[in-house]
C-alpha cells in the first residue's frame, strides 16, 4: 500500500515538474518544436526499446483499434501543443492549474453532448471550480497585472484536448495494453510534430546542454517514469484512491515553479488555484462512479 502512494506521488512530481522544464527552455532560448520534437523523439525511443528488450515482440495493434490509437495520439499532441504554446505566453503555474480543469470539461461534455445529468455534488465541484478560474487569471485585475489572452486560450484549449484524451483513454484501457497505447501515443506525437515542423537543422543554432538537460528532462522525468509510476500505483491503489492523491499535481507545480523560476502567485490567485483543486478533489469524491458517456457509445458500437 505505501509502495503504491509512493509510486503515485512520484507521477504527479514528474507531471507537475513538466512546465518547469518547458518554461525553463523558453528562458534559455529553445524553441518549441524543438521542445517538442526532443521530448517525444527520446520518450518514443525508450518506450520502444523497453517494450522489445521486455517482451521480445513488437507493439502488438489490432486494426479494430489503429483508427483510436492514432486519434489518441493527436488528441495528446494537440494537448501537447497548446500546453507548450500558453506556458510561452503565461507562467507554468498558471498553467498548469488550467490544464487541470479537465475533469471539469468532461463533466460539461457529458451533460451537452450526452444528455448526462449533473448531480448536485458535480454543480456545486463546477461552481466552485469556475470561480476559482476566475481568480487564477485575476479577470477582475485585482494585482494590477494583465493575463495574456493568447496564453489562456491556449491553457483552456490544452485542458479541452486532454478531456478528450481522458475520454477515449478510458475505452483504450479495455482495448489495448496500456504500455501500447502510451508507446503508440508517442511515436504519433512525434510523427505529427515531425508533418508540422520537419526536422531539418531541427537541432542548430542551440545550447546542447540546454538541449539533453529539456530534452531528457521532458521525455524521461516527465513522461516515461510518470507514466510508469502511475500505472503500477494505480494497480496497487485502485483508481479512486490514485486519481484523489494524484490532485497534488499543481500544488507541486507551484512550489517547484516557486524554487527554481522564481514565479509569484498573488494571494486571490492562490486561492483560485486551491478552489479549483477542492473542485476536482470533490468530482473524484463523487461516489457516483459511471464510466463516461462516450465509452458507453462506443461499447454499443463496437
């Protein structure tokens, strides 16, 4: 049991410690298809690698799934992507907390699009969760300072990807191995970050050492050990127990963004940032567990 939490807490360390990575290669002077491309060339390799030494077999894909998996791994690109553009405009914190309203998105989409009641518990999670949104992005300007608009509509677009992404995931989980579904999400990143930015001279013109310390930082720390963490902290805690400790994702965030860039938040955006916390800790608490909607649909159709 211990094992577990350990193993979950280390996940939401190395997910939290991924903006302080890209924020840092923005202040060094990297480029973000150059973030990019790194990241899930190095994260794509090592999962590959790890998979054939492992196994001894390459990544076994049904054709059924080839159509999912590959809109899996664009939906995390897209997320990718816009994550990486809002942390160009705004602070990693901010963002951070932003991307962390997906939940939130999900319950909105369930009830638009799939006719799902919201229960009292989930109204009252999105009140609390908008206000705080409000008070991170300071919309009444109570520190006298501007948010950049292009970095919270990306922030917000980041936050719409990763909902979809979670969506989908929860169907992939009953369809694929998890370590497949991740392994072929990386290399599709890679792939449509290669179709937008081709890799000539890709790495020119940069620090090298800026270069592995993001590079390994963002593939390694934040994605594969992340990713490999949570998984086996989910198979010892079961899902509700590792998605309620995994909400100290942006708590950690804040501190590392404190320490190592020297980011500030204002005393009403902390509260913001604790309220959308309290709002996401209280959907998960929601005992009324029913798979999303949209893994319903697709049950039917399959």
């Amino acid at each position: 049991m211990l094992n577990g939490y350990f193993l979950i807490i280390l996940a939401a360390i190395g997910y939290g410690a991924l903006p302080i990575f890209v924020k840092w290669g923005y202040n060094l002077g990297l480029t973000m298809d150059l973030m990019l491309f790194s990241r899930f060339l190095i994260a794509s390799s090592l999962m590959v690698f790890i998979h054939l030494v492992s196994r001894k077999k390459g990544l076994k894909i049904s054709k059924s799934c080839l159509f999912l998996l590959t809109l899996q791994g664009l939906l995390f690109f897209g997320c990718s992507y816009t994550y990486f553009l809002s942390i160009k405009y705004m602070s990693a914190t901010i963002t951070n907390i932003l991307l962390y309203t997906y939940p939130l998105m999900v319950v909105l989409m369930s009830a638009m699009f799939f006719k799902e009641k919201i229960s009292l518990v989930k109204g009252v999670t999105l009140l609390i969760a908008f206000f705080g949104c409000l008070l991170v992005v300071d919309v009444v300007n109570i520190s006298g300072q501007k948010i950049s608009m292009p970095g919270f509509f990306y922030g917000v677009l980041s936050a719409l990807f990763y909902a979809l992404y979670n969506i989908l995931g929860q169907y992939l989980s009953e369809k694929a191995d998890p370590f497949t579904v991740s392994a072929s999400t990386s290399i599709i990143c890679l792939l449509a970050t290669m179709v937008i930015y081709p890799p000539t001279n890709v790495f020119s013109g940069h620090s090298q050492s800026a270069l592995w310390v993001v590079g390994l930082g963002t593939a390694i720390l934040c994605t594969v050990i992340p990713l490999f963490s949570y998984q086996k902290g989910l198979s010892l805690l079961g899902a509700s127990q590792a998605s309620i400790l995994s909400t100290i994702e942006p708590a950690i965030t804040i501190v590392l963004a404190g320490f190592i860039l020297g980011e500030t938040l204002t005393s009403s955006q902390l509260l913001g940032g604790l309220l959308v916390i309290c709002g996401v800790l209280l959907l998960k608490l929601d005992k009324l567990e029913r798979p999303y909607p949209f893994k319903r649909h697709l049950s039917h159709k399959a």
